[in-house]
C-alpha cells in the first residue's frame, strides 16, 4: 500500500520558508524540515478519505555540505528538542537545488525521516512553475520514493497569491536576508535558526 | 570607517566576492556618477557578472557591448559573452563562444572551466571525467579540485571526494575549510577516528596564537564535529578506521574530548541556549 493517508496543509510559513532559504543562497542547494502535530489531525473528509495534516513550521537547516551527514544530525538533534517542547514531530523535509528530483542526500534525508514518522514527505521546487506564479512543489512521499507528484490534490497551498507574495517578498522586501539556517548559527551562534522570529512575522503579514 | 562605493567594488574584486545584489546597485551609480576613473572598465566587467548573476540580462549585455567596443577580440571579453548566452538559456551557443576562445588561445582557464560548468547539469558522471582531464594540465586549480569533491560526494564516492580535497590541501595548506570539509567526509564514510583527527587540526588551524583574540565570532562548526564523531566512538568503540592502531583515539580521550567540546559549544553562547544544552546534556558523559 503505497497512498499515504494524510493530506498535508502548508501554512504560510511552511510554504515560503524553502523558496525564501533558496534565495538566500542561490548558488547552493538548501535543505530543510517540515513540522506538525500528527495526533492533531483532523478527520478524514469524504472522498478520498485523507485526513488533513496542518504542517505548521518549517525549519532552514543546511546550505553547505550537503552531501554530509555530521552537521545534519546535530541539526536534526535541536529539531528533535525543540519539535518535543511544542508537541510538534518532524514530519517531512525539502531540498531546492537546480534540478527537480530529490538528490542521493536529499533521498538519504528522507529515509532518516521517515524512521520516526512513516509518512513523511518531501518537498523540492520546479523552477518553470515558479515563473508561473503557480504551486512550484514537487512532492515525494516517503512511502513511495520513487513517484513525484506534481499538483498533487495531496499538497495544500495557502492561497492561490501565495507564489506570487512570497516572490515579492523576496525581490520588493528583500525577506530572504533576515533568514538564519544551522549553518549560520554554526558561523555564529548568535543567529537564531529554529524561530526565524522576525521572519516569521514578516511572513505572517505578506501572506493571506 | 565605511568605504566609498567605489573602493567597497574593488575589495570584492580583488577578494573575488560575488555580492552580486549589492553589486548591481552600487556600479551603476558609481559609472554614472563619473567616478570610476581608471576602474571603470573593471567596474563594467564586474557589473556584468553581477548583472547576469541576478538575471538582469539586459544591463549586462549593455556593460558587454561597451567592453566589446574597448577591448575588440578580447578572450577575457569572450567569457563575457559566453556568460550571457549562459544566461540567455542557450548552452550551445556558450559551448561555441568557449570553444572559439580555445581555439586562439589553448591555455585560456576561464573557457576551459565555463565548458566543464555547461556540462554541470548533465550530472556528476559527465562532469567528472571533464574535470579529471581539466585537472591533469591544471593541477594547481583549487577551486577545481573542490568542485570534483563536491561531485564525487553528490555521488555517494565519499573516498573519492577525500582524495580530491587532499589535492585541494596539497595546493593550499592553509585551508582549514578543506580540512573541516575533509572531517565531515570522513564522518559520513563511518571513519569516525579519521574525522576526529581533521576536526583536531580544523581547529588547531582556526585557533589564534596565545595572547591574540579571534577576529568576528567563533565558529562552532568543527567543535560539534568533535562532539558528533567522539560521541559516536563511544557509543561503538568497535568502529572500524582506516587509522593505524597508534593513532587511534581510546575512551578516555575521547570522554575528555566530549568534554572539552560541550564546553567550547556552549560558551560561545547565542541562541537556542537551552535547547542546545538539552542537545549536549543529552549523552552520559558519566559513565
């Protein structure tokens, strides 16, 4: 059985994050994890019978060495902490690089994931799609690696403007340079990565 | 003091910084403002990139024209122009820019380098062999021998990837970002002594001489690479390495090592304090 049960709702957070942590490096691929809480989900609908999973955060971890894995585990370690105080699980992650497909790493990441949650996702980005101020996300399911869903009715977005705001946010307000991975807080400890508060914020007001 | 706009272009030039945002904004007022004096065809060239960079194709085929009026049948130009078809979308007719440069001048690096670039998206199999031919006659190409390391590790050849940053650190010792890069390769072979050693000398090279205080703030990057490959030598004391026996690291190094680096992560203080201290109280350094 390969359909994953949930439908996977972005909030405006989780939606913007990755293309915003992509445009704060634009000649490295990204990597980053999504948050929810599972035992919140709601009900399943009729239908299709999916019960629809809130992904409330994403978190930026990786902009270099992305290939290797010590960083990415201690990373994943401060998520697993801070994820625990919030009830929150890590539910899925994202890479945006050049191409449309998950890489080996990026692969690798997934299966790490989908240890701790069986249905976890990931997400990448076609680039002709962003053009488009379409949905730009390509979605893998854990449970099926192999399948890229594109326009998946899978993936919830937080409105048809979402694209659209979120590239003003990067080309009017220049947002992407408030945004802090791991791998800045690990050039300098005072950069805060698991909140992006003010980023946070700045989102909350430019994406209805 | 805060440099001129015109001398803040020149130290990204001479330090090779793309900046490419910021570049674009500061070069076009810098040029029409007269103030380039004898910068100015440098200011163009490096406008040009920056401008193609942010996708600002126009403005960079503006800054080329004008380079290609000053400096007709310049190779250094040719790049340029390669570049922007690059931009433009359309590899081939980079790829024949390149290979025309070639063609009058068989020494020119940059078209040497931009036609193993265009191969790039083809994927590390076809770049690799491009890059190992490259690298033959240019030995001395750091940035080249980094590249093929990255290209080997996207392909899971972690051994291959240590090597080729070994090259890196054969033509420029001093990089301690090669030797960290070197450490988390190590790490992700499962050569947990091996990337201990490299995070050692990662930050025996980024510690300043006694009595010196380090410039900006510290970077814990190779002190968590100490803490993750020591905490997992202790978790497996059988790990296999591809270390001697006498340079093997035993348990109570290690223990003093896990230490050491806790404390090192921790004093350098910032945010997420108590989730980090969760992070690193989290192992029983007690046993």
């Amino acid at each position: 059985m390969s359909s994953s049960q949930y439908t996977y709702n972005l909030s405006s957070l989780a939606y913007s994050l990755p293309l915003l942590h992509a445009a704060a490096h634009p000649s490295s691929t990204v990597q980053g994890v999504f948050l929810a809480n599972p035992s919140a989900a709601g009900t399943a609908s009729t239908g299709a019978g999916r019960r629809p999973l809130e992904i409330t955060e994403a978190i930026p971890v990786l902009h270099a060495e992305t290939t290797l894995t010590p960083m990415l585990e201690a990373a994943l370690e401060h998520v697993e902490v801070y994820a625990g105080k919030k009830s929150l699980v890590v539910v899925g992650m994202y890479e945006v690089s050049e191409g449309v497909s998950l890489s080996r790493a990026g692969k690798a990441f997934l299966g790490g994931i989908k240890k701790s949650w069986a249905e976890s996702f990931a997400l990448t980005v076609d680039i002709k799609q962003l053009r488009t101020g379409g949905n730009p996300y390509v979605m893998t399911l854990a449970s099926d690696p192999s399948k890229n869903l594109q326009d998946s009715a899978r993936l919830s977005t937080p409105g048809p403007n979402a694209t659209k705001q979120t590239l003003m946010m990067i080309k009017g307000e220049k947002l992407h340079e408030l945004l802090r991975d791991f791998d800045d807080h690990l050039d300098d400890s005072s950069a805060e990565w698991l909140e992006n508060k003010a980023l946070a914020a700045a989102i909350a007001k430019s994406i209805k | 003091m805060a440099l001129s706009d015109k001398d803040q272009l020149a130290r990204w030039r001479q330090i090779g910084a793309r900046h490419s945002e910021k570049v674009v904004e500061l070069a076009p007022k810098v040029l029409s403002a007269g103030a380039a004096g004898e910068d100015e065809w440098a200011v163009r060239e490096q406008l040009a990139f920056a401008a193609l960079d942010m996708g600002m194709v126009e403005w960079a085929t503006d800054q080329l024209r004008a380079l290609e009026r000053q400096f007709p049948d310049s190779p250094r130009v040719g790049i340029l122009a390669g570049l922007r078809y690059e931009a433009l979308g359309q590899p081939e007719e980079a790829r024949k820019v390149y290979e025309a440069i070639l063609e009058f001048e068989e020494t020119n690096t940059s078209a040497h380098q931009r036609l193993i670039a265009l191969s790039l998206p083809l994927g590390p199999s076809h770049s690799i062999p491009l890059l190992l031919t490259y690298l033959d006659t240019y030995y001395t190409d750091a940035q080249g021998w980094s590249l093929l390391a990255d290209l080997y590790c996207e392909l899971g050849l972690y051994a291959q990837g240590l090597t080729a940053l070994g090259h890196v650190l054969v033509v420029q010792g001093w990089d301690g970002g090669a030797v960290s890069r070197s450490g988390g390769v190590a790490y992700t072979m499962g050569d947990y002594q091996l990337a201990l050693k490299y995070y050692l000398r990662a930050i025996e090279m980024a510690t300043p001489p006694p009595g010196t205080a380090a410039d900006g703030p510290a970077s814990t990057r190779d002190w968590w690479g100490i803490r993750q490959a020591a905490k997992r030598l202790l978790d497996d004391p059988s790990a296999a390495t591809s270390l001697p026996p006498n340079l093997v690291v035993g348990p109570e190094k290690l223990r003093a090592l896990l230490e050491l680096a806790t404390e090192r992560i921790l004093s350098a203080g910032g945010s997420s304090l108590d989730v980090r201290r969760t992070v690193l109280g989290g192992q029983d350094i007690i046993r």
